[in-house]
C-alpha cells in the first residue's frame, strides 16, 4: 500500500514538473500547493500519464539539445576544457589549493585560492561572460560563487555557459579565489567573501527538474494527510496564523516525504534535526551529570503486556512476538537489578490507527527510573529540571535555529517559569481552576475523573493566562485514571503518586511511582480487572518476588513531541527524521 | 515456546532450591550446574512435580515457623519494637540522622549517626546477641553493620535474632553509627568503617528461598544453550579456562536469565553493563567532538531492502512492515540530505535462526556515515580512532570492572597497537599471510573469494603472533565479497573501496565507501544479479536520483561484540542486557 502511493505521488510530481519549465530554476516545479481542489481521479490518471509521457518527451529532446551543445563547445576552440566537466578519477585541482570550511572563512583566506565542495543552490548568468552561483555548504552555510570569461584563456565563454547551466542541487568541486564582494552579499550567509572561480567539476548531477525546488522545501507545509483529505487541525492552525501567499509554491508533507532529500536539505528542516539533536543530547547529559547510567531495552518482547491492543505482532521462529509499547517493564528490572538510577534512549511502537498530526506509530522515547529515597517528588523534581535544561540548553544554543523555523512556522516564544516559580498543581487543583475560571462546560469536572484533551487544552490556556508559562505538572493524578501499577498515595488512597507533564497544553510526559511488592500488584490488578495471570503480567509481577525491590519512579518523554511542542509546530511529523504513520512506512 | 521454556525452567530451580536447606545461606538453591549430566525428560518431570509439591511443604512450615517465632516474640518483653520490622508509612528514624553513601564515606562521619538504604547481601549471628551482616548499596559497594544487645534495652535479643534471619536480599534502612572496626573487614568493599546498628526495617522483602543466590549469579555461567543441548564452543572454552570446581554451584544462561534480578545483582554483570555503558558515551562523545550528528533511523520499514531472507516481517494495518536489518539506507539518506557526518546508535533486527553465543535477533548498531573529501580511508581512519578511544576510554576508567569480570571470565589482557603501528593490511595481504605462514588447509587460498569464518580466526591469530595486535583492519575486499552498493576501487575493479575491522580474531565492523550515482548502482546491482527495480532495491537507487549526493563511506559496529570480545567474554548474550535469541524472548 505504502509503495503504490509512492508510486501516484512520484507521478504527480512529474507531472507538475512538466508543467513548469525544464531547465533549472529555483522556483520551478512541485508546485502541488491546490491539491484538493484538483480533477476527478479518472482524470487525473489520464492526465497523469499524459503529462508523464510529455515530460519524458521534454527530457529527452533537452538532453539531445545538451549535447548538440557540448559538441558544439567542443567544436570551437576551447582553451579552459581541463578548468571543468564532470569529475572523474583523474580530475585534479591545483597542488597550492586549500580546502576550506564556510563558518571558517576568514581575512586570512583573502586572495588564497581554496577548494570549496558544496551544492550549487541557484544560478543566473549575468550576459554570455559571466555567471553567479549560490555555493552552499551545509545547512544555511552558503557562499556566492562568480565565473567570467578571462584574458588568458583559462575561463573561457563555454565553461561560463556550461557552469551556469549545472542543475541545481548538484554537488561540485570548485577552485577559486577568496575576495571580497563590492558590496556584502544579501543572497547568501557569508556576506563578506566571494570565491572567484577558476575551476568547476561536477561530483554528483542532480536531475534536470527537481522533484521538489528547494525553495518550495523551506515553505511550510501545507497537509499534513497521508491521503487527500485534509487534516483539519494542521491547515486551520497555518490559516489562523497567515502564511502569505507568495510567488514560490508550497507543498504537502507527502511531496516532502517523497522528496525526502530536498526535504532535509531545507533550512528550516536542517534548524528542527539541529534542535532535535540538542535536546537529546541535553537529555543525556543531564542525567549522566547526575549518576543515570544508560541501558538498552529490548523492542522484541515475548507478551503484549499493555493487553494486546495497540501492539504489533510478528511471527518469531514460530512462536508471537511483539514489539515494545514502552520500556518501563524494563527499566524496573534495571531497578531490580541494582542500579539506582536509569535512562533510556530509543524507539517504542503504537499500533494505533490514528491518522493525525500528533500521532506515529513508532517514536524516540526518552525515559528514566530512579530509586525513591523518601518521596516520589525526587524523581518528578529530576524530571522537572531535567525539562527546564533543555529549554535552557536550547535558547542558549539553538537561537538562529529558533528563529529560522519560526520565521517558516510561526508561534510564539515558548513560556519558561522562572527559578523557584514552576508550575506544579495536583490534578485537583487543576479541576478546580478549571471549573471556577474555565469554560462553562468545566463546572461540574469531578476531582476523580481523567481530563480529556479538550479539558487540558483549556486548563493548559488557563495556567498560561495566569503563571505566564507553557511548561507545567499536574500531580496526584486519581486511581481511576492511572494503569493498575501506579502507587496510591497511602494518605490518601483515591489518588495515586502519579504526574503529567504538559508543554503548550499537550502531555508531553506521563510518570509517576510504581508499586514495587507483589501482592500489592496482584491485588491492584484484580482491583483494576486485569488478571495478574495473564501473559506479560505475570511475568511482570514475578520480577518483584525474585528479590527485594526499592521503592522507584520514572516518567517516559516523546522526543518528537517535546521538538514539536517547544516550536509550536503543526505537526509531531516535521520533528521526527522519517515519521511512521498508519499509512506511510518511505521513505 | 518462550513462555513454556520459562515455566519449566521455574520449577527446575525450585526442585534444586529445595534440596538445599530452606534458611536463607549464601550458597544455596539453584545448583543447576550439573545439567546435561541429567537424569532422562520423563524421570526429571517427575522429580520435578515432586520436589515442587516438597519445596511447598517446606515453604509452608518455614512460614508457620516465623509466625510462632514472631507470637513468641511478641510475648516476651521487648523494648526495642520500635526500632525494627516491616517498614511502614509511619516508620521515622531519628531526626538527626544523614543519608550516607557508600563511596563517599570518610572520617567526618566517623561517630554520627547515619542512614544506609542497601541491600542485606549476607548475614550470620554470632551467638544470640549479636549480628553480622553485609549491607550492599550498589553495585559491588558494600559495608559490614553489626548488631549486639545492649543494656539500655534498645536493641533486644529478639531485635537480632529478627535481623540476623532476613531473608537475604531484602532491600532495608538501617539507622546506625559509623565505626572504625577492630580490623579492616576483608568481606566488603568498604574495609575500614563499619556500621553500628540501631534500626533496621525491611522495606522490601527477599522471598526465604532465592531462585539463585548472589553467589551462584557471580559465578561463570556454565551453558550458553536455549535449550538442554549445550553450545559446544562455550562451553569448551569454559573447560579449557579452567573454571576450579568449589562449593558454590554455578548455573545455566537459562537460570541467569529466569533470574533476572539476581543476574544483574551480580557483580561481574554490574561490571559488564557498567563497561558497555561506556563503551556506548565513548563511541558517542568521540563523533560529536568531530562534528557528527546523531539521528534516529526507523526500525519498521516498508520493504525488505536486503532481499527478504533474515528479516522479520509484520502485518501493518493490512500492508506488510519489516524490521530494519541496518540503519544504511537511512545514514545514506541524511548525507544526500545535507548532512555531513552522521551516526546513529539503536536496534537492529536479524531473523536468523542461529543458536550459538556469536549471535542475536535484535543488537545494538553503533553506526556512522561521512561524507568523503578525496579518499574514502579518511571514513576508515575516523572508526579506527573512534574504536582506539574506546579501548583507551576503557583501561582509563573501567580498570576495576575489567579486573573483576576476568575474575570470573578469564581472557588475555586485550592487545591494542601503539600508536603509528597500527595494522591495515588489504584483503590480499592477509590472504598472503595466510597462504605463505598460515596452516596447511590454507596455502591456495584466493585474494578474489571472501575468507570463511576459521579463515579470519587463523588469520587473527597470525596477525597477534607477527604484531602483537588484537585489533586490525582488512582493507580493499574483492568485490565478489561485497554487496552491490559496495564502491569498487577505480584502480583496481576487481576489489571495493571496503573494510572490516576484527577484535580478537572476529569481525566487530563491516563499512567502505557507497556507490553515489544511481546508474552506476543499477549497473552493480544487474551485475551481482538484483533487480534493480524490486521492492526497497528501487526506492534505495531513487534517493541518487533526487538530487546530487556527494561519495560518502561508513561502517557499523556490533555494541554486544565490541564489549564481548574486549572482554573476551564467551558469549555475546553476556554482554547485551536483554539477549534476544530464536528461542528467547524473556525477560
């Protein structure tokens, strides 16, 4: 299923792509910003394998023109031919060439000739004696490259035209002077240098027409369904907040996923990866500061302990397996096992056939377990700092990231409480907020009830109008919202020693204190109507009779979500590096 | 199968704890080490059944014991009921009293009264005033506390009798005061303080009978097999070690792993896990210093992309999954997405039915890709120093647990070459090598054929002989031995631009440089006879079509074999916490 769709959708883009121009522009192609609004599907096909065909009939007479041309340059007299051309093994630059690094440049490059390797991200000739190229790095580091035709010889009118019609997105090697521009460069982040080329070679083409330009990548998305229909929640909130209709178009996360290399070679997408990659790090280090050690859970596991719904199963030598909804089973038996504090990094499953923005089917867990000494609130504390460092971590590390994806995706900066004014209210002070200050359909919401979604998102707007924050716990959660492992508070037994994180008014964090006696477990699941028998419990519930176990909690975070969250994003999807969804399994 | 394995294993152990005495000893319970040796299937059910129905007897006058004790107890005067027993919400110690730990105890403590939360890992009473037992913390940190009869009526003769008798590996808070003993106590880690008890309450009790004791579970693991059938080469190995029979009674991998919890209580496991965890920073911590980002590959995947032998397959929402055998595709993808160097460290999944102490269905990846400037050795160059700093990172801070772990496994101190001799030798110098000094079996061996698995081992043991190395590059292997995206050297097209790292003998990493251009990868694949338009195959050389991809190698490496064979462990499954095998799937 997943590939038939890979299949229409490589057809539509080749369709689209046809319909624009076939030679190399920065704005050309992908331009499937009115899906939606398109023909009937009978029609489309047709029209599809109309397009596909004209497309390929284009292709083919350009690489005929191509090389009409380069006979052509061959023909007359050409003294730069060895100064560029596709690359090959015996391809050399100059010996005094020096290999430079954008974010290195500097004064003492200036009049140095340097190999640059890099993408050639736009290019314009300026008459028939000289072009100008955007020479990019990685990420947003890119430079502007000029070529023109010499005196001597060595850059001659065919290497201009042919540097100057290199596809976009190609990778080259070039040999230039380091000089300063006329005037600091606007296009590009290095303003203050210009690399005067002198030799060109083409270390890996990029097609003729991209399937997605890499301006269209760097515009928001524009649907977020892996189908046709849209997911309203994601194009309500872009509307609401106005992207402005330009001349470059947009494109659905399925074009993105699609054009997966594009999609990653986007500034904005390179900013979240950047940021993802901070806050997992600041995760670790963290708690590596703070005597964790890491450890690897298993994701094959021999019983659906959650009750088998939302699990994936597999055969396994003949027997079932499933794949691990979440680590905590595990994380316990390290626990068990002697270690005092534990953390791990790595992907749990959902076989859940949710269809929306906020949801995969397999993501980056970020969990931990500690051993209580007086009280569960040591762990919620650790967790809670733990939060508010990589929030830390992130204004003070990743600001030109926060800003280039807010400048793509809109939001507002996220609330950060100040030292020693975190949020932290029971659940039942956060019904009662909600029912004296919230909407009217709040009076009534018991104390011992779970909230619903809408119910947080509410007190969640409430918190932020009255502490100035997004970032905040709700403790004590009822019994009757928690799994039957959750630790009841002995002073008061209708709640339990549990808590939920919330970034921008969704859970991002679920925890709390778990029982750690047998018969204690045996009893709450009876109580809660699962049998302390059945496969995967039972196996759970034994660990606490092979010894004495200490009192522990811990919590699980969703990576992608707190990515997602902190920079307000539509989409869970744009934060993971190659989102699962019930329909998607490509790239 | 899984479960079936665990049930009958349960009551192996508790046929074999009841033959041993009831009391909680340190050598009791679970002598499986005389398996294979065994009487027939039917005769061992029985005994089975049996000693099942024996053990419950025992159990149950051992418990009618402890209440009449405890009746008993109660009657006579006791003026010490306050300061021991089952810790309870209301348990307090004095207010005075700090938290200890034990690494961090000096001579400022020396006199104060102190709280320990630690295990009771041994105990014996001396007479019937006074106790002795040892209170482990963590990991191998442990201290001796005593308890004696005093005359203010404080701690009673019924104080120590109930501390002296509980039960062994019951987690407890002690109340005590910090002394100097008569002479530094040789048992415990801690030798030259020791801990005067004044309170002690059992906050989660031990069963009376463990399912193996500390000691058995610090003892070399006698079988390696899933099954009654012993793996011959573990065990070989154990025997040729020499492993001197004593009177604590080793067991099977079965039992470690149905016992979990006192598996990983062990000291030589602690020591283990504690050596891979930095293992994995050190890996990490060198490529972030180096520019290298982390990202997370997916583990489901929507085509089988290595043919489809030895890989689990899935149902997903009525489409088919898989689960990734690499994370390559993946690592491929970020460098054509810009990024320029990258690693990833998670699970990866084989369904290979191989039931040996090499191998395991689901491992831990540490794998990284780069992109290549001019020569893909200097990919080469950053994994041997990235594997150099591990085994540096290990002798620096791991000293300690090496030495215990060969206490109880034995091996050769592991050999790493000085820097500037280490050894890189080309697939047909190795083949040389062997033809010209290696046994006689090999004296035709081919440069063109790939090495067989004794081929490498005799191999290895040449290389440690001439070189004194344990760890070694094979360096260009000959196509035929590479798989089609493999780079071929344009020199010489009969080899690859491709590498395998070894670790005593045994290959520990697979890398080289990748094909780049999608023609020339469709050429490969029609060449090594894969259809180049199959399911995962076609999607994998469409990436190379997307943009311009710049040449790029990299490697991945086993987590569970770098620390087994480090280690010179003889099974990979005791270097993983969890180990996955074709018949395990528990714990």
């Amino acid at each position: 299923m997943a590939e038939s769709t890979t299949k229409d959708e490589i057809s539509l883009v080749e369709a689209q792509a046809q319909a624009s121009t076939p030679a190399p522009a920065a704005d050309a192609a992908a331009a499937d910003g009115e899906e939606g609004a398109g023909p009937s599907k009978k029609a489309a096909k047709k029209a599809e394998a109309k397009a596909k065909k004209e497309a390929e009939k284009a292709r083919r007479a350009a690489e005929r023109a191509a090389q009409l041309a380069a006979t052509a340059a061959a023909q007359a007299e050409d003294h730069a031919v060895d100064n560029y051309g596709q690359e090959t093994h015996d391809t050399k630059l100059s010996p005094d060439v020096t290999l430079i690094s954008l974010k290195n440049l500097g004064e003492e490059h200036l009049g140095k000739k340097v190999e640059l390797r890099a993408w050639v991200q736009n290019s314009r000739m300026q008459g028939a004696k000289m072009a100008f190229l955007e020479l990019r790095e990685e990420g947003t580091w890119a430079i502007q490259g000029v070529v023109a035709v010499n005196a001597e010889g060595t850059v001659s009118k065919q290497m201009v035209k042919w540097i100057g019609s290199v596809n976009l997105e190609s990778f080259v090697v070039v040999e230039a002077t380091v000089e300063k521009p006329l005037e600091p460069v606007k296009s590009t982040r290095v303003q203050n240098y210009e690399l005067h080329i002198t030799k060109l070679f083409v270390v890996a083409a990029a097609p003729p027409v991209l399937g997605m330009t890499l301006a269209t990548a760097n515009k928001a998305v524009t649907n977020f369904s892996d189908e046709d229909t849209p997911v309203e929640e994601a194009v309500e909130k872009l509307t609401i907040e106005g992207q402005q209709p330009d001349t470059v178009p947009a494109a659905t996360m399925m074009t993105h996923l699609n054009q997966i290399v594009m999609h990653k070679r986007s500034a904005v997408q390179t900013a979240i990866a950047d940021i993802r990659v901070e806050v997992k790090h600041a995760f670790r280090d963290y708690l590596r500061a703070r005597g964790f050690k890491e450890f690897e859970p298993p994701c094959l596991i021999g019983a659906a302990s959650e009750g088998g719904s939302n699990v994936f199963g597999l055969k396994y030598f003949g027997a079932d397996a499933f794949l691990a909804q979440s680590p905590q089973f595990y994380k316990q038996i390290e626990i068990a096992g002697g270690r005092k504090r534990v953390f791990s990094v790595g992907p749990v499953f959902r076989a859940e056939n949710s269809n929306t923005p906020r949801h995969m089917t397999e993501f980056t867990g970020l969990d931990l377990e500690a051993e209580i000494v007086h009280d569960y609130h040591e762990v919620m504390l650790i967790l809670e700092g733990c939060l508010l460092n990589i929030f830390k971590v992130l204004e003070e590390r990743c600001a030109r990231e926060i800003e280039l994806v807010r400048s793509v995706y809109p939001s507002e900066p996220f609330l950060v409480p100040k030292e020693g004014e975190e949020v932290r209210l029971t659940f039942a002070e956060g019904q009662k907020l909600l029912r004296e200050e919230g909407p009217e359909e709040y009076r009534n919401v018991s104390d011992f009830e779970d909230m619903s979604t809408p119910q947080e998102k509410a007190l969640g707007a409430l918190i932020r109008k009255k502490y100035k924050t997004d970032f905040y716990i709700l403790d004590k959660f009822p019994a009757e919202a928690r799994p039957f492992y959750a630790k009841e508070d002995p002073a008061d037994r209708k709640v339990t020693n549990s808590y939920d994180f919330f970034m921008r008014q969704q859970e991002i964090l679920s925890g709390g204190q778990r029982i750690n006696d047998a018969s204690e477990l045996s009893e709450r699941c009876r109580t809660k109507g699962v049998d302390p028998e059945s496969p995967g419990i039972k196996e759970y519930i034994d660990i606490f009779r092979q010894a004495g176990v200490p009192p522990h909690a811990g919590g699980g975070i969703g990576l992608d979500r707190v990515v997602a969250w902190y920079l307000g994003l539509p989409s869970v999807h744009l934060a993971a590096y190659y989102p699962r969804t019930p329909k998607r399994l490509t790239p």
